[in-house]
C-alpha cells in the first residue's frame, strides 16, 4: 500500500466517524477534498496552513461533512461557507497566494460505477467501491476560478452589531438591509424560514419560550 492510499484510506475513516457511517458521497468528498487542496498547495489544512485556507460548499449532503473532516473547515470558523447551489461541487481557496480551484463530481462517474462492480445490485454499494478505485479524472472535473471573500465573510470579530428597526434583533456581520430608511433583518425585510404567531393569524403575540 502507498503512502497515498494510506491517507485517504486514513481520511476515509475519520470522515466515517464524523459522519457516523461510510458511504459513496464520504468518498467522494474526500477525495475531493484531497485533490482541492492539492490544487491550491495547502498540504496541512488542519496545522500550518489552517488560517490561509477557505472552502465554499455547494451542496448539504454527505459530502460536506467530509470536506468539513479533510481540511478542518468549519462554519463556526467561518472558514467553511455554505452556498445553497443543491450541486457535488467545493470550491478550495488558499487565502495567502489567492488560487482557487472548483472541484465538480462527474455526473457519469455513476454509471462507470455500475460497469465497475456490476456484480453488486445496490447502486450505493456499487458507487462507494468504485469510487474509492477511479481515477480523479474519471472523478471530477476541476476548474481554476477566482474568488475575493468580502471583508464581512472572513474569519475574526464581526466588524458591526446593528439592531432590526423592526424585530429588534441584532445583527451581526453587514447582514443587515435598508428599506425605506430603514434597518432591517432579512427575515424581517424578505421573509424567513419561520413565521411569528402574530404573523400566522390567530392573533397572539411572539412567546419567548
């Protein structure tokens, strides 16, 4: 066994534990992950190189808790950036050079599963064998993109607090928006995944529970 295969089937593992089983898209992520910061010459994204990395997600699957586990990303740090896309794409950013480098799984890299391993019925089972064995190009296409972070999207102290002329909230990191001279929150401005009582209409006002 090389050295290689010995990280990722190292990385495999630990991404497996944080995820709480193995599957396809732990593979994929990965391996992704791997070749992203390969791409951008981060070689130790969870010591040295921890403050010169940034990776933006474009999907809330699997895969990302093994982009999360590889490069040591987190949203808390704000060092891992969620950008609700629904696609297998990663977009690895290296702070101190600028390179970056999307990382996008190939859509037939399901059915070369399939002629892999035809021997195996489930298609899951099949993908996570046969991922493990293709080659990165077989894998993923890679693109070579720019990306400028915003001042109010790197990592540190949030730069304001304002509060919601409306909820009275605070907010933090020039989330805020003006309408009609106005400062508001979003959910407040544009509507959010929630609704107030008040708003439902049976007249009751907001309980702090």
């Amino acid at each position: 066994m090389t050295d290689t295969n010995y990280k990722f089937e190292d990385l495999l593992q630990e991404s497996a534990k944080v995820h709480g089983h193995l599957c396809a898209g732990q593979v994929l992520g990965v391996r992704m992950s791997m070749l992203g910061l390969r791409q951008i010459g981060i070689s130790d994204p969870k010591g040295v190189d921890r403050k010169s990395i940034i990776v933006y997600v474009e999907m809330d699957r699997c895969a990302t808790d093994a982009v999360q586990s590889v490069t040591g990303c987190t949203l808390g740090h704000r060092t891992m950036k969620f950008m609700d896309y629904g696609k297998m794409a990663a977009t690895y950013v290296n702070l101190k050079t600028g390179k970056a480098a999307r990382i996008v799984a190939r859509e037939d890299s399901r059915e070369k599963a399939k002629r892999l391993f035809p021997e195996i019925d489930n298609k899951y089972a099949a993908q996570l064998e046969a991922y493990k064995v293709m080659s990165d190009k077989e894998l993923f296409d890679v693109m070579e993109v720019a990306v400028k972070p915003r001042p109010q999207d790197m990592p540190g102290r949030p730069m304001r607090r304002v509060p919601c002329d409306s909820c009275g909230e605070h907010v933090q990191d020039m989330r805020e928006v003006e309408r009609a001279g106005k400062v508001l929150c979003k959910p407040c401005a544009e509507g959010g995944y929630y609704e107030r009582p008040d708003a439902i209409g049976n007249g009751q006002k907001s309980k702090i529970l």
